[in-house]
C-alpha cells in the first residue's frame, strides 16, 4: 500500500485512477438493484419481487441497466473524486499530528469529507438516473441523459439540475463517512494479524468492502429516500414536494417510519456485490499502480 503521507502529483492521479475503476465496476455490478431500489422508494411497486417481475415482464431484461449512459461515467467520476478526497483528508489530518495512523473518528471524518466534495457531482448524475429509471415505457418524457438536461434546463435552469443539493450532500457526509471508516476498521483488524496490507488477499479486501457497503446504507438509508422522492418529483404544475424537509413529512404522514426504509432489502442486496468490487478493484488498482 502507498505511503499515506505521500502527497506528490503522481499519487494523486493513481488515486483518482483507482477510484475510477472502482466506480465502473460497481456501477455494472449495482443498476440492475438500483433500478428495483428507486422505483420502490418512488411508490411504483409494493415489493422488490413485485418490481422485478413487472419491470422484465413490461420491459424486458435490458430496462435493468436503463439510465446505465450517465452514471456509468459519472459515477465513475463521482468514486475518483472520493478516493482522492478521501486520501487528501487523510494526509492533510496525518500532517497537523503526531500520529501515523488515523484514529476512527478521523478515518469517518475523513470520509465524510469525501462525501461532501463528492456532491455537486452525484447530484446532478443521480437525478439524471432517478428520472430516467422512474419513468414508465409506454409514457417517456425524457429520451436520454442529454436530452433530460436539456429539458430540465429549460424548465428550472441550474437549480433544476441540482435539485435536492442539500439533502444529496447530508447523505454524502453520512453515508461515506461510515463506509470508509468501515472499511479502514476491518482493514486494520486483518492487519493486527501480521498481516501487510498488500498481501490481504482480494477475497478478503472484498469482504471488508461487502460489509461497508452494508453500514453505509443502514447509516443513511432514510436521507437516500428523501433524496430519492425530490428528485424523482416533477416540475412546475406537476410537483408534489416544496423540497427535502415537505418529503420527509409527506412520506411520515403516508408511511409512518417505515416510510423511510421502503426498497432497503434490494438496496443491502446491491451493496455486498457493488461495495466489495468497489474496495476490491480500488485496493487492486492501487497495487498495480504502486
């Protein structure tokens, strides 16, 4: 593993590298979940199973990677941009102490710092995806990702592209604060073993990125259903939230509690497979690259 102190031009691009790589492959492994997820959370099917036999029925197998163009790039992006974030906090933490390892307050403060410079990308690629993924076969508004910025643009300008911001970058903190410090704790377990980092087995980086994956969105799930609900809503005459806090109120008042957990199952069952390529292509990468 490189050096965590290291803050030289050609770290940072492996960083970022290793991110992207990441991101790629979670975002194949993921939409077919992300898809079930987002059309529960937005009240179009009552269960996942539900959601999955009328969506192949209706649609077809390829429906599961609808959307697939925008985040496939962007998120992507969005994973490079964590990893490097990620990595400058660490480094920036490191060099105002006397430690050489980061306590697991930090290691969450580090990656809620990621989480955050994260947002302004996720934001906009998320709701691109949402919109596409929600809409229904026989009742298209939007062809593709441009053509739903182009429109989303003519209807509501800049703050229609970063619609539900705020609540985008409160899940951001949440969710990747608990994910990298996670992964970091059962990282440092495998290495109180005698371990060194770069001989823990990819079978083994998988599973601590499995259960990341698994916490992160136990951490953040009901802040994903507000963010989900804004951003799948409609524009002008067709909107049915004023913003982040009239969703949540409006899915309490329809819901209860349990309002805020609706599509968890598909979204746990996504994140094993999406969290443990994520760490396991990233850790791999970074061993390649040096």
């Amino acid at each position: 593993m490189a050096d965590s102190t290291d803050a030289s031009l050609s770290r940072k691009v492996k960083d970022t590298t290793a991110g992207f790589v990441g991101g790629a492959v979670q975002v194949l492994i993921g939409q077919p979940f992300d898809l079930v997820k987002v059309r529960l959370q937005t009240g179009q099917f009552s269960s996942p199973l539900e959601a999955f036999r009328k969506t192949l029925a209706a649609e077809g197998p390829l429906a599961f990677y609808k959307g697939t163009a925008s985040p496939l790039f962007g998120v992507g992006v969005c994973v490079s941009v964590q990893f490097y974030a990620f990595h400058e906090a660490r480094r920036a933490i490191l060099a105002s102490s006397s430690s050489s390892q980061l306590s697991l307050p930090q290691f969450y403060l580090a990656g809620a710092v990621a989480g955050i410079a994260n947002s302004p990308v996720a934001g906009p690629v998320e709701q691109l995806r949402i919109l596409l993924q929600t809409q229904r076969h026989d009742n298209k508004l939007y062809s593709g990702p441009t053509d739903a910025v182009r429109k989303i643009y003519a209807a509501e300008g800049l703050r229609g592209i970063f619609r539900g911001q705020y609540v985008t970058l409160l899940r951001e903190a949440q969710a990747y604060g608990l994910w990298f410090l996670t992964f970091e704790y059962l990282m440092q377990k495998l290495q109180s073993r005698g371990v060194k980092r770069d001989d823990i087995p990819a079978w083994q980086v998988a599973g601590c990125g499995a259960l990341a994956g698994e916490v992160l969105w136990l951490g953040s799930y009901p802040l994903d259903v507000i963010k989900s609900k804004v951003q799948s809503d409609g524009f002008g005459k067709d909107r049915v939230f004023k913003g982040a806090l009239d969703a949540a109120r409006k899915t309490y008042a329809a819901g209860g509690l349990a309002g805020f957990w609706r599509g968890l199952v598909p979204t746990l069952l996504r994140a094993t497979p999406c969290s443990a390529g994520t760490f396991m292509s990233v850790e791999l990468t970074m061993r390649l690259l040096g």
